[in-house]
C-alpha cells in the first residue's frame, strides 16, 4: 500500500536529510562534477535485468508551469543567486526545474539541504490554499538531485532482485517522503514485488515483500 505522505514533500529533518543514499557506493552525497546531465544513459543489471536511467532532457515550459518558473527565478534573485538559468525537465518521477550556472554550491549545500529547504519553501508557496490539484515540481541544480533519485532507482531495483531470490522482505534505511515515492514508482509496474511504508517520520522506511 502507497501512503499519501509518501507522494508529498514535507519538511525534512536533517538527521534524515543529511544522510547518504543507502547501499553500494560509498558517498553519493556530494553534487555531481564534471558531467553534469550531459553524461547521459546508465544501465543497471548484468544479464539478469536491464534498465536504462535517463538524466531527461530540457522541454519547452508548459503554458502551465509558467507561473512557477517565474516565481522560482523570483526566489533566486531574492537569494542573491545571479546569472543563472531555469530549464523545465520532465522526469518520470515528476517534474523538475534545472538551475545551471557558475557557482551554485552554497544553493545545494551539505548533503542538499540547502537545496531542499528551498524546495519546501517553494512547493508550499505554490500550493498555498489549495486542496485539491496540487502540484509539486523538484528544484534541482547541477543535476544534484536528478544523481540521487538514479541512486535510488537503482538502490530499489538491487534490492527487489534481492527480496525475489530470497523470498523474504526487506526494509530500506529511513527515507525522505519525495525519495520514498521514487523507491516506490521505481518497481511499482514488478508483479513479484509490492511495497510499503511503515513507521514514523524520521524514522518512516519502505519494505519490499515478495508476492
């Protein structure tokens, strides 16, 4: 069962937030260099499986998400962050405002946080009064978090092979709720798999079971 929390973003507490993206790796944390989007395709699985994560690409901004790239550029400016530019790029789990330009580390800060505050505040401004048609975009700079939602794509798809051979559930380590909905879109169209999440903020997870 999917929990709405986990297709909301909420506030994130830091010692959630500044944690690293569970499983292989070692420190995924750090923004992206030198690549950026432009690096392209990455495959998972050797044999077994392939899927194929895509950075996305910039789109012409919808007629509808004008007023949130207006108000987004608005927020920088009064941040004091110049000379940048906003591309919109849709991804699958949801859409994305890219902000590139010389110098943008104090915008992503430690581990993100920077970058996540700034997320919060801005998805509560848009959705301020609103009940129903609430949109939420992901503001995201140098690729930051684009790296980490792949993370964690292929952070579910590792551990779903894990759950099919050894027919036993496995917990994730503590997540955000807007990275627990990656984890859960990522294998939500895998019949031998359903998940979960259980517990309470911060410490609320998703569980992997077998079908």
């Amino acid at each position: 069962m999917l929990y709405e929390d986990d297709f909301e973003f909420e506030e994130q507490p830091a010692n959630i937030r500044d944690r690293n993206v569970p499983g292989r790796g070692g420190d995924r944390g750090g923004p992206r260099r030198g690549g950026g989007r432009g690096e392209g395709r990455r495959s998972y699985g050797e044999g077994r499986r392939h899927v194929a994560f895509d950075a996305g690409k910039p789109q012409p901004l919808p007629e509808d998400a004008k007023p949130a790239h207006d108000l987004l550029k608005e927020l920088l400016e009064r941040m004091g962050v110049q000379a940048v530019e906003i591309a919109y790029v849709p991804r699958s789990e949801g859409e994305y405002f890219e902000i590139s330009g010389p110098d943008l580390a104090a915008l992503i800060g430690r581990h993100g946080s920077t970058l996540e505050a700034v997320n919060l505040i801005f998805n509560n401004i848009i959705n301020a009064g609103s009940r129903t048609n609430r949109r939420y975009y992901t503001i995201d700079a140098e690729g930051y978090r684009a790296k980490r939602a792949d993370d964690l794509k292929e952070l579910a798809l590792e551990t779903l092979e894990r759950v099919v051979s050894g027919k036993k559930p496995v917990k994730l380590e503590p997540m955000l709720p807007s990275e627990r909905k990656i984890v859960h879109l990522a294998i939500a169209d895998d019949a031998r798999v359903r998940t979960e999440s259980e517990g309470v903020e911060p410490e609320r997870r998703v569980v992997i079971f077998p079908v």
